[in-house]
C-alpha cells in the first residue's frame, strides 16, 4: 500500500447523498481505507497492536484527555465497566466501587473539567473521577438527572437528554459556574435547565465549536 499523500481535492468533503453526475467538485462519494488530513487524504495504515490487556464487554465509547502531568490517557466505557488505558499501555478497571453499570447499548459520552472527568449514559446517574489518575468514578455530586451526553461550556457542566424518572429527550441542564456539582437553580451561580420544546426531534448530541 502506498504511504504517500494522495492529493485529492476535498474541499466539499464526504457527501454520500449526491448522485455521481451531480457530484459537486471537491467532493467524495466513498472514502474508504483512508484518514483526512487537512486538504488530502493519507493511506490508513496496516493496525498494530497497541495494548495486550483485554476490555471484559464490548466498548461503547471512548476519549483521550492530556494531563496536567504531561501524559495522554483513554478513557474507554464497556457496557458494564469503566477504564483507563494508562501510560504503561495497562488497562486500570476506574468502575465505581459499589459495582458494574447498568448493561446497555447506550453509548458512554465523556467530557472533562480540568482534572475531572465526566462520564454518562443514559442509564445510570452521571460518573466523575476526580483526578486524571483516580481510583475509581463515582456519582456526580448535586442530584443531577440522569444523561445522554455532557460537555463543559464556559466552565458550565451540561447535561442533555435527561432521565429524571421521565424520559426528556429535548431538555437541558446546566450546572453553577465553576461548580460542576451544583445543579440548584440560581441566577447568581448560573445554574438553570431548558426544554427545547421547539426543537425538530430529540437531543442527538453536543459539542463546543
């Protein structure tokens, strides 16, 4: 396989939907055994192995963070467990001491404030470890409901597509500023929730641009 830039024009990227005559120049149909890179694509080389400890459970959501000790860590969630895959290329079992989660389908969403890091489900009540290198995750302080996906904005914990005894695909909620815990309303600390009662469908996720 070459390991050479192929120097195509991507500069509509992947756009599946078009019909090959209606193709708008720029853009690709199929990318396959590829990775972008900027305005070419780069072969996707042979894998290697990476780690030799094995995850009990299919992965079901995954992200890498730096530390403030210089060092990349793999948070990874299984549909029971979750890890850390850690500088020695270990795998460290962080599940929660009271046990395994809720088996599900659901993926994990992770997201971090500072050295804290955030994870949920859906399932089961939002995790935090606090301390890149922490023991073990355990629940979210402040009694926030349950959810699908969490992202950090302006030093705000979000939540979104909430399950507090009552599926809310459409509602949000945010936390106090700078106190990722504190999810009691307040127009002093900022804390406060929204139902998207406009919105065309559910919560299908969230990111920072």
């Amino acid at each position: 396989m070459p390991t050479e830039p192929l120097t195509i024009n991507i500069s509509k990227g992947w756009t599946p939907d078009y019909t090959p005559f209606a193709m708008p120049d720029g853009g690709l149909i199929r990318a396959e055994n590829v990775l972008p890179y900027d305005e070419f694509y780069f072969p996707a080389l042979q894998p290697i192995a990476y780690s030799s400890d094995d995850l009990s459970g299919t992965p079901v959501g995954a992200k890498e963070y730096l530390s403030n000790d210089g060092n990349y860590y793999l948070f990874i969630g299984t549909l029971t467990k979750l890890y850390r895959l850690e500088v020695a290329l270990t795998l460290a079992d962080i599940t929660r001491a009271a046990g395994a989660y809720t088996a599900t389908v659901n993926r994990w969403d992770f997201t971090r404030y500072r050295e804290w890091v955030i994870a949920t489900n859906l399932i089961d009540v939002p995790q935090i470890l606090k301390g890149m290198t922490g023991t073990n995750f355990v629940a979210l302080g402040g009694s926030p409901p349950r959810a699908k996906f969490c992202v950090l904005f302006k030093n705000h914990l979000i939540l979104a597509h909430l399950n507090d005894g009552t599926l809310r695909p459409q509602k949000l909620i945010w936390s106090a500023w700078e106190s990722i815990e504190d999810f009691t309303q307040s127009l002093t600390t900022g804390a406060d929730s929204k139902n998207l009662d406009d919105a065309d469908g559910e919560i299908t996720g969230m990111a920072v641009l």
